[in-house]
C-alpha cells in the first residue's frame, strides 16, 4: 500500500517515478489526499494511477499544523486518519471500501469491491406482494410462520428497494440499494423481514426518481443506537424533475436531500413494530 503518489522526492535515494507497478505481484492500494500540497506528491500522479490500481481520496480534515510535507497536513491526512485507515483495512480485509471521486464540481462516493463467493438479493419493498407464494429453484420467499397472519405483514407499493448481501470466505457484507417511495414503508418491510439496518454498510441510490428514493426518516425509529451509514448516487440525482401527463397535468418529483446524506440512520434489532 503506497501512501503517497509515485515522484522523484529531493530527498537522497531512488524514487518512484519510473518504478514498473506491475512488475509487484500482491494487490496495490494507492491512498491518497486530494489537498495534498506536498510538492513531490502531487494527487495528480496517483489520480493517473486510479484507471490500473483501486485509490482511495482522502477529502477535508484539519487545519494544517506543519509544513505541506510533514505529518500534521493533508499529506498526513491530518484529521482523518481514522477514515482513512478503516478503508485501507476493509480492502485489506476484503470488504468493500468506499473510494472518492470529483465529477462536475460535486463530490461523490463511488464503490469498489472485490470478487465475492456469491450475492443475495431480498426484495424489501416491490409493486406487488403475494405472501402464498411458494420457494422455486432461484428465489426463496420470507419465512412464514404458524401465526404468521396474526403479524405484521410485509406491504407494497409504487417502489423498489433491495437489500444486497455479498459472501466472501468468513465475510458478509450488505447495502440497500434504493428506498422505496414513502416514509415509513421501507422500515416497516425491514422490521418485518428482520433486516437489521446496523449491518447495512451503506444505501445506494440508482438515481433519483421519487419512487427509487423516498425521504425515508431513519431516525423516526424506536431504536436507541445510531448507526451512521453513506448515501452512495450519482449528482445528477439533486436533479428537479416532473412528471406532464398526456392531458397537461404536472407533478413535481422531488429529488433528495442533500442533508439526509450527513444523517445518521437509526436502527435497532428490535423495534416497536416487533415488540407489539
């Protein structure tokens, strides 16, 4: 793992400016800060690197304490070490990390992962819902039990959500993947179907369409224990859409929020829908 981009230091000895990478036959992680002064470490060079090797950005963090080239700077990713060493260890570990990346003035989180042993995908919120449904060969359906229709039950409507669960070896990772259309309906098919949304790594946005993204209040829950998870989308989803009809009716669709992604998600094991 190379913490600085690969340019001939004015320090004594060899640098890395004409170093081969490929010639390494371990994985190669580039770690980088993209307010990174330092004269001889520019995030250009490890920019250019990011199309052969994965490269994680390092963004903000504190005031610089010392000179561009010392530890107490952006080039020691001063006020974000401990970001930074989590997502070095999840691609240690081989988990997914979360790389940055700067695309028309906004900032987004961008996914890199390794080749997992296998994908799940439980549907947490669809148009339609059949609870008689029977198991086939590629699709296993919720667990029903004896009282089961004395429960909660799991609802529908104009929206789609996902929760995706990867299996590497020892490790499970998982990710939401869209939030449905209305406030509560994704956290009630959650607590019904048990997911425990302190698992979830992070919620992916396939874009912005109201119905793939609802203003779900996560902190609306019973649960007492915050986890803080990231909102991963495209910025063309803070896009102002609308709807016109054949006959000229307009509706507005609203995008998201672009305060819900420093929100913290709270999720317990047990809610107050379970506890009834």
């Amino acid at each position: 793992m190379f913490r600085q981009a690969p340019r001939k230091s004015k320090e004594p000895g060899p640098g890395l400016s004409n170093f081969d990478f490929a010639t390494i036959k371990i994985p190669v992680l580039f770690t980088h800060h993209v307010s990174d002064q330092c004269e001889v470490t520019p995030y250009s060079d490890a920019a250019r690197l990011s199309d052969k090797y994965p490269l994680i950005t390092v963004y903000g963090g504190a005031p610089p304490q010392s000179g561009p080239c010392d530890a107490f700077s952006a080039h020691g990713y001063l006020g974000k070490e401990s970001e930074t060493v989590e997502q070095i260890v999840n691609w240690m570990l081989k988990k997914p990390f979360l790389a940055r990346s700067e695309v028309g003035g906004f900032q987004w989180l961008s996914w890199r992962s390794s080749p997992v042993d296998r994908v799940e995908i439980l549907s947490v919120m669809d148009n339609s819902i059949d609870v008689l449904m029977g198991n086939t060969p590629i699709a296993r359906r919720a667990k029903r039990e004896r009282d089961s229709l004395n429960k909660p039950q799991l609802r529908a409507e104009h929206g789609v959500s996902m929760l995706v669960t990867t299996f590497d070896g020892g490790n499970k990772d998982s990710f939401l993947f869209d939030t449905g259309v209305t406030i509560d309906g994704v956290l009630h098919n959650m607590d019904v179907l048990e997911v425990k949304g302190n698992e979830l790594h992070a919620v992916v946005l396939s874009h912005g369409h109201t119905d793939h993204y609802a203003r779900v209040d996560w902190d609306s829950s019973s649960a007492t224990a915050g986890h803080a998870v990231p909102i991963v989308l495209h910025p063309d989803a803070y896009l102002k859409r609308k709807n016109v009809q054949s006959d000229g009716h307009e509706s507005e669709h609203f995008p998201p929020n672009r305060r819900d992604s420093k929100r913290k998600m709270s999720r317990s094991s047990k809610s107050a829908i379970r506890r009834c």
